[in-house]
C-alpha cells in the first residue's frame, strides 16, 4: 500500500504510464474490496485455516506478475491479483482473532493485528524509498512472494487442525463438491459486480452510467440474498441491522482517503498515508527514504493507539462492562477530523517538519484508537452467529475507502494539482496558452512528485509546482475534515444497544 508511493515516479516513468500513475494504487484496493466480502463468507464453508493458503498464493503470484510487467496493462493484472490476496489476508487476520481469542483479551490482540499492519505499511515506504535507486523497482515486487508464501505456510500449519468452519461444527465433514454448492454464487457475482462498478464509476471523472448500474446491481443483489440464496454471502440480519450497516458506512471515512460525496475516517487515513510522504518529497524536498520515513510516526501512532485502547477494552471486559464503545468511537472520530484540519494548515514548506510530525504521529494515535472501537462496537451489535461476515463487510468498507481515497481522492487531487500548474505557469510565461513542453511537463509532475526537486527544473518552476502541490493536498484534506464530521454523524447512529438488549426492552414494553 505505502510502497507504491515511493516507487510510483519510477514505475509511471519506465511503463511510460505518468497520466495513469493513480491506477498503481486503485488497482489493488479496488480488488482488495471486491475479495474482502467473499473471504467472509467462504471461511465459514472451508474454513479460515485452508483460506490462509489460498490467499497467500494469490498474494506471491500477484507480486510475480507485477514483478515482470513491461506494460501498464500486466502491471495493473499484476496488481488486481495482489489485491484479492490481500483482501483476503485483512480479513481472516480479524477472523483468526475473533476464533483464536477470548472476549475478555480480544481487544488487546485486535490492536496488536492493527499495530502489525501499520508496521507493514511503514516499512514498505521506508524500505521502497531506500531501495528503489539502488535495486530498482522490480525487485520490492517478486522479493514478496517467497516471504508471503513462507508466511502463509507457517500460519496455515500453526492454526489448530481442530479449527473448522461451522458446517465442520455440527459434525459433518462435508465433500469438496458439497461445499461448492453451498457457495451462493449469483449473489456473489452482483456483489462483486456492485463494488466493482460503483468504484469504476467514481475513479477519475464521475461516470453516471456505471455507477447507475452498480445501484442496479445492488438491488439485484438484495433481491438474491432475500428470496433465491439458500445461504446468503451477507445474511439478512446483518443487512437488517442499522447499527452494523452504519458502523461499515462510517468505516468509509476512518482510513486515509479523501472521498467526495463519501468519506470515512478509514478513506480520510488513507489520505494521510498515501499523501504524506507526497507532500515530503514534493513540498519539504526530501530524498525517497526520508520521504517515505515520514509514515513511521503516523503508523508509530496507529500502532499505540490501537494498543492502547485494546487494553482498555480488555479492562472493560474484565470488569464485565457492556460491549459498547458508542461514546470512545465518537470522540475518536471527532479527534481524528481535528487532526486532519491541523494537517491541511500545516502541509507548507513554511511549516516546521518537527511540527508537522507531532500532527501526522496525533492522527495516526486517533485513527488507530478509533478503528479499534469501531470494531469491538461493531460486534457488541452483531449476533455471534454472524461475526464471521459482519468482520469481513467491515473490511470490505475499509477497503472502500482505499479504493474511494485513490480513485476519487487521486482525481480531485490531480485535477486541483493540474489547475494550479497551469496556472502558475502561464504566469511565469507570460502567456494564455501553453506550449506542447509545458503540457509534457505538468504530466510528468502529475504522475511523479519526485521531479518537483529532481526533475531539472528551474527555481521558479520549482516554486510552481511546489505551490501546485502544497494547494492540492490542502484542498484534498480540507474535504476530508468536512467529510469526516458527517461521517461521524452516521457513527453516532449506530446506537449503544446490542441485541440482547434489544430483545430484553421489547419483552419489557410486552409485559407492560
């Protein structure tokens, strides 16, 4: 996810693909969101421990695809087959949690879970940024796959071979050709084809004919799920449930990207991590590696807050509090949007970079805390029976937001970005039209921030493109804040009452 920054100049310039750079990111979430609901659904029919394996391959072969392209075509096939590992891999990791753990330590090892991921996405700046003029960019790709595989092989024989999906649970072990019946296989494909058209229609331009057809789909898909499947990939009592379909919209804005009509604080975290170490290489004038160093403090922060507020979960649960963490989600959500705005004043070359670290390490401690009480909040309002498919279309919402964050994001920001360049070099020109050079130029600095200090320029088209730059990322996180505080209107709507609690008040208001 973070890597790709780093190698994205490199990667646009020998694919030759500067105007389609956006694409080396959406590309994955885009499949990371479309595989997330169906790993769900298929742990329960062939359980979490044979779909380790099966994502981690997907995962290696993606990267050796990737790895080997030599055109934007392969690169994005590469990148589309990473992404359905990937998605896999977010899920069951939240799976094997929920299975592996107790209620009472379940928070705890969540933020543990989230505290290695944003290691993860730490390391692949740093380390992409140091590597990628010494090795080149090939090598960070094909050097995952023997690490995935390896990975997958050691959870896979780790997890307990008494670890089953439920149908395993009632006692019967079922053929391989029983389990593939029960796959709800029409309902799979308008759910897929749902995420993938509504992405499509909001990558770029805003297209109105795709994403009509996803709405289309979606009530196809409702329609399926109610009265054709058998075994439905979402059961009805997670789409019925308003608190579980509020806390996954909500999910939207928690991540880093910028969405237009829809973010989260999922979309708005993936803004910050895929733009900081932007607004580093572009705006402050760092090398690679230190450009991409600057994630460590953000995901520094995800990580602690994560761990923080595992234990305080923990706690909660050993003293047998309720499961609900409705207050703690909001004033996470609300800590999380100031940060933002903090970060949309602050990402100018006139800004001390100690400042601006302190804000980006905030953001990342609101954002872990508030991913993690999302979650457990999001289970106190579930039915156990069906914590298996609400954990993954909670992933698949927070895959949303990475693909809302690259595609709408990386549209408006490349759209604001073109705007300010042309602008300012008409004005250093001394002219109302641009020549066939300047237009080269600005799609070079589109697609590549590096060149904004390594590309050759002069100081004042320097100072163009690092106005160009500083104003985008402005606008692009300004968006997020006011986005964010509506999303948190919605988190504000899933209510405190689980279940249970539910049914208890209505036999109550009976008796009465």
């Amino acid at each position: 996810m973070s890597g790709i920054t780093m190698a994205q100049s490199t990667i646009a310039a020998d694919l030759d693909s500067y105007e389609n750079a956006m694409w080396f990111t959406t590309s994955f979430l885009v499949a990371l969101s479309f595989m997330s609901p169906l790993t769900g659904k298929l742990a329960t029919i062939f359980s979490p421990r044979s779909m380790v394996l099966v994502s981690s391959l997907l995962f290696a072969i993606g990267c050796l695809v990737t790895s080997q392209a030599q055109s934007f075509a392969v690169f994005i096939l590469g990148r589309v087959i990473t992404g359905l590992g990937g998605g896999g891999t977010m899920v069951l990791a939240f799976i094997l949690v929920l299975e592996l753990t107790t209620k009472r330590n379940r928070g705890l090892f969540i933020g543990i879970t989230n505290a290695g991921f944003t290691t993860g996405v730490s390391l692949g700046a740093v380390i992409s940024g140091g590597l990628i003029g010494t090795v080149g960019w090939r090598p960070l790709f094909w050097a995952q796959a023997p690490a995935c595989l390896v990975a997958g092989c050691a959870i896979f024989f780790s997890i307990p071979s008494t670890m089953s999906s439920p149908t395993h649970a009632k006692g019967k072990e079922l053929s391989l050709s029983t389990k593939l019946k029960q796959i709800d296989y029409l309902g799979a494909f308008f759910l897929s084809a749902t995420v993938i058209l509504f992405l499509f229609g909001l990558s770029g331009k805003i297209q109105p004919i795709p994403l009509a057809s996803s709405l289309g789909s979606l009530v196809i898909f409702v329609l399926v799920e109610k009265y054709v499947a058998i075994d439905p990939i979402i059961p009805l009592t997670v789409l019925q449930n308003r608190g579980a379909l509020l806390s996954c919209v909500s999910q939207l804005g928690l991540s880093k990207y910028i969405v237009l009509p829809l973010i989260d604080k999922v979309a708005a975290r993936w803004t910050v991590l895929f733009y900081s170490p932007m607004t580093a290489l572009a705006v402050f004038g760092f090398n690679p590696a230190a450009s991409g160093s600057i994630l460590i403090p953000t995901n520094l922060g995800f990580g602690l807050g994560g761990l923080l507020v595992g234990a305080h979960i923990l706690q909660a649960f050993h003293i047998r509090r309720s499961g609900s963490f409705w207050g703690s989600s909001i004033i996470c959500f609300a800590l999380f949007g100031v940060s933002l705005f903090a970060l949309s004043v602050s990402s100018t070359k006139e800004t001390p970079f100690a400042l601006y670290v302190v804000i980006v390490f905030l953001n990342g401690l609101f954002t872990g805390g508030a991913l993690n009480y999302t979650l457990a909040h999001l289970l106190h309002l579930t039915l156990p029976e069906t914590h298996y498919v609400a954990t993954s279309l909670l992933g698949t919402f927070r895959g949303f937001a990475g693909s809302f964050g690259s595609a709408i994001g990386g549209g408006i920001f490349a759209r604001t970005l073109r705007e300010s360049l042309e602008a300012g070099l008409k004005d250093l020109d001394g002219t109302d039209r641009l020549g066939k050079d300047r237009e080269e130029l600005i799609r070079k600095l589109i697609g590549s921030p590096l060149l904004v200090y390594n590309g050759g320029l002069t100081e004042a088209e320097t100072e163009v493109a690092v106005r160009g730059y500083s104003g985008a990322l402005r606008v692009l996180l300004q968006a997020a804040v006011v986005l964010t505080f509506a999303v948190l209107v919605l988190q504000a709507g899933t209510g405190w009452k689980g279940p249970g609690e539910k049914v208890r008040d209505e036999e109550e208001e009976t008796s009465e």
